[in-house]
C-alpha cells in the first residue's frame, strides 16, 4: 500500500522533529520536512496528500502565520490545477 505523503511546515524543527517521526513515522506516511520559507518556495509545488502546519512561524527567517501560508502558498498551486483540471474538461 502506498503512503500517504505528508508536507510539513514548521519553523520550530529542529525541537519538534521526533514528535512527528513518533506519531507519525510509520507504514502510513511518507513526511517531507519544511524548515525555512525558501523550502517551502521549492517544494509547494511537490504532490502531497496533506499538510502539517505549525500555527505560529515566527521563528528564523519565517516571519508568517499558518493562514497566511495557506493563502500565499497552499490555495494558489490548488486554484491552478482547478482551472486546469475545468479547462481539459468537455463540456
């Protein structure tokens, strides 16, 4: 069976990174690490079957709130292959 690829998004890795391999490092998902807004530049654009968000990214170099990254970065690639997806359609 294949695992459920999982993008996380925290700013706060480093302290937090065996809590997520605890709950979720087993057959079940395959977890993607974010530590900085340039990473997550790089890899939105990856297919995932969901997020991991922190809720406050205030620390390093992120400056963002978990809605703000959800408005800026996860709806935008979504709303793309939306329209794509209604432009390929017959109608």
């Amino acid at each position: 069976m294949a695992k459920y690829k999982l993008l996380v998004i925290d700013d706060e890795f480093d302290r937090r990174s065996s809590y997520y391999e605890t709950v979720l490092g087993g057959d079940d998902f395959a977890l993607s690490f974010v530590h900085s807004p340039s990473e997550l530049d790089n890899l939105i654009n990856e297919p995932v079957d969901g997020y991991i968000i922190d809720i406050f990214l205030d620390r390093g170099d992120w400056k963002l709130t978990a809605s703000e990254v959800i408005d800026n970065y996860i709806i935008p690639p979504l709303r793309a292959k939306e329209s794509e997806a209604r432009a390929r359609s017959p109608r």
